[in-house]
C-alpha cells in the first residue's frame, strides 16, 4: 500500500544519510511516533530530520510541504473525513517500513 512512498523516503535517506539504517531499531518503529518513525530515530526527531533533509522547508513552501507529507508523514492524508481509517493506514506505514528494512 505504501511501497512509493517508503521508497522515496529511502531514497532521500540513502543520498543525505547513507549510513541511515545503522540506527533504525525495527521492534521500536513507529510512524505515527516523532521519536520512533524513521527520521526520529535518525535525527533525533521527525522535526530535527525534515530541517536536515529539507532546510528550505516552511509552511509557505507548497512544493516542500507536499514532499514532506509524501515521503515521510503521512498521517496528514489520513483524514477520517475522507473516508480513510487513520489508525490503519499509519499502522501500515509502520509495516511497510519494517518489512522493507528487515
């Protein structure tokens, strides 16, 4: 379900971190967590990340604020009011990240 946005995240990760994965602790992987998704347990925090992956980032930047969403937080398009179950996709975020890092 979430395969092309897992593998943007990677790709992002692997061309500014390319030792990334080293610090990923799968058991505690948790993309709905700040800490515990990907860029928390990389950087420290989801926010710490997205300003070291995208220093241009603001919330006047449509372009950096959709990549954002995109590739690493998803939760913003889970909205409950379109008919998606939040809780179950960010469940399925976390899975798909787990069993591509596995």
């Amino acid at each position: 379900m979430f395969e092309e946005q897992v593998s943007k995240g990677i790709e992002v990760l692997n061309r500014n971190r390319p030792n990334w994965r080293d610090k990923i602790d799968i058991e505690a992987l948790d993309t709905n967590d700040w800490r515990d998704c990907v860029l928390g347990q990389v950087f420290g925090s989801y926010s710490d990340g997205m300003d070291a992956l995208l220093p241009e980032f603001s919330l006047t930047s449509e372009h950096c604020l959709s990549v954002a969403y995109t590739v690493f937080d998803m939760r913003t398009s889970f909205a409950n009011d379109n008919g998606f179950d939040a809780r179950e996709n960010v469940r399925e975020l976390t899975l798909e990240w787990k069993r591509v890092l596995a």
